[in-house]
C-alpha cells in the first residue's frame, strides 16, 4: 500500500499524531485522535484501509467520530482521502442538501438557533481521562451485543466527553462497532407490541433519565450522526413515538433523519425539545414534567401525523 499516495498521506499524519498503527487483515487501527488522544491506554478503534477499486483511502471511527472532525484533528482535508480526484459532484447530480437536512435548517432559523456549532478551545489537558459510565446494548433476546464507553477529561477550562465502543464476544470485550440496535432494546420491543409511547433521545444518559421517569427509552449509538434505518426497523408498527431533539443544530438534524426513517412505519411522530436546557436530562432538573417538553417548531408540524407532510 506504501505506492498509494493518499495511504501513505493519512497513515502518515496518524503515525505523527496518534503513534504506530496495529495491522489486521486489510484494516490498520489507530487511536482515534478525535476521542482517544488523552494518553491512556485505549484499544484503538479508528479503522484505515485502502479501496484500490474508488482509489481512496477510507478512514472509519467506529466509535462514531465523523471523517470530517478525524481529518481536522490530522490537518487534513477530505481531498487527502483520495488517489485520483474526488467524485464529480457538478451538472444534474448536484442535488444539494437532504430535505430531511434543510427542513432542520429551516426549524434551526424558526427556533434561532445558530446552523452550526462551534465549540469552544477547552485549554490545556490538566489530568488523565476517566471512564464514567458504561452502556449496554442488548440483542433482542437480552443478551449483550456491545457497548458505549463514556470518558471524562479535564482540561483548564472545563470537562472534555469522550464516547467509545466495545463489542462482545466469546472472549469478552473488544474494541469496535457492535450491530445497530436501540439501546434498551428489549424494552422497545415489549412497548411496540403493547402500543405505549416511546421516546427516541440522542444519548444514553437521556434514555435512562426518561426511564427513571417511567417511560419507555431509547437511542443509538454514536450520537447524532449514528441514527440508520436499521433502528427504525424495530419500532416498526409502534402506536406513537416521541422524538426529543437536543436544542442544537446536530439535535434538529438527528431528530429530522430519525423521522423520515419513521414515517409510515409508525401511528404517530412528535418532535420536542426540553423547555429549559439542552437535551431531556435539563428539562428534568430543571423541575419540568415530562408533559412540559415543547415541540419544536417546523419539524413537529411537519412529521406531526407520522407521514411526512409536503414540504
């Protein structure tokens, strides 16, 4: 691979940043310098290989860090990824942003709320990072598909999360990606065939203050860009669901991608957003009612009868 100008551009900056990488099969793992740069000792979950076909290097966190904020950590930009240039994206295939990503742009502007989130320099690491909670994803059947890792670093001006996955074997825990289940999956199963609510939150920290609640939870991993369809696919025929959206702009869009997925699948879809704070864990200590969450607008509207209405 060392003849692959993009390999040797990408595994080359890892190298620099992140140390010497672990080679198996066609993959080579690193620490991921987006959630693993914090000196401990980590199994790496960042994945390298190179696709000789598209003549590209793919880079794959499968903690779910995107490519975009990995490349920003190295320096680099999308166009290092490739051998040749990049797919042509001019004339009749430029078909701008998902409906799904302007209708949350549209609820961003309505809520005036910013389109982007840029976030602040956190200063120097001043201590190790901690592992701070553990979450298990089970298989329909309980038994336990994989995990999320959540870390905490603190550096001069504040706490840095730091989110990473474990998948079980027959050995125990191991580095990497796990199926794409709902978290409390058994529970979302049992909801869906009694016909009760169930509220799709963005992390797994929300899920469990809603089931402290007494509601039925659940979310996926990876925060807000790991929602796929494969989750949809179990709250298929569910009576109604409740989409509670993060008050930001990674929040609207995950909530507008998690309703598409769901229309015509399910009775009803309401999107909401906590009264006071960020996300559902706010809204409860802020001393607010579960029925005090406020829908949020454009998107509640929109995706309201659990079938998309014309934009």
């Amino acid at each position: 691979m060392g003849t692959n100008g993009s390999w040797d551009t990408i595994t080359g900056a890892l190298h620099r940043v992140s140390g010497p990488g672990k080679r198996g099969g066609d993959w080579m793992t690193f620490l991921c310098p987006v959630h693993e740069a914090d000196g401990r000792r980590h199994h790496p979950s960042l994945g390298v290989v190179y696709n000789r076909q598209r003549q590209r290097t793919i880079v794959k966190c499968f903690a779910g860090c995107s490519d975009e904020e990995v490349l920003e950590r190295l320096g680099l930009q999308v166009r290092d990824l490739f051998d040749g240039p990049p797919p042509d994206r001019s004339g009749p295939r430029r078909a701008g942003p998902s409906p799904e990503l302007a209708l949350a742009d549209r609820a961003l502007l309505a809520a005036g709320l910013p389109l982007s989130v840029h976030k602040p320099d956190p200063g120097p690491q001043l201590g190790r990072s901690r592992r701070v909670a553990a979450y298990i994803y089970r298989f329909a059947d309980g038994t336990p598909a994989g995990r999320v890792i959540r870390g905490r670093t603190l550096h001069r001006r504040g706490h840095v999360k730091s989110f990473w996955q474990q998948r079980r074997t027959e050995s125990g825990w191991e580095a990497g990606g796990f199926a794409p289940l709902p978290f409390q999956l058994p529970e979302v199963i049992a909801a869906v065939r009694a016909g009760r609510d169930i509220y799709i939150c963005e992390g797994e920290s929300d899920v469990l203050t809603a089931t402290r609640a007494g509601l039925t939870a659940t979310c996926n991993a990876g925060g807000a860009q790991g929602w796929r369809r494969e989750h949809a696919d179990w709250l298929d025929g569910a009576h109604r669901v409740r989409i509670v959206a993060d008050r930001d702009a990674p929040g609207y869009r995950h909530a507008a991608k998690v309703a598409a997925t769901l229309r015509d699948r399910v009775g009803e879809i309401r999107i909401v957003q906590a009264r006071d704070g960020k996300d559902l864990t706010d809204h409860c200590n802020a001393g607010h009612d579960i029925s005090d969450l406020e829908p949020v607008p454009v998107l509640d509207d929109h995706f309201r009868s659990g079938r998309a209405a014309p934009a």
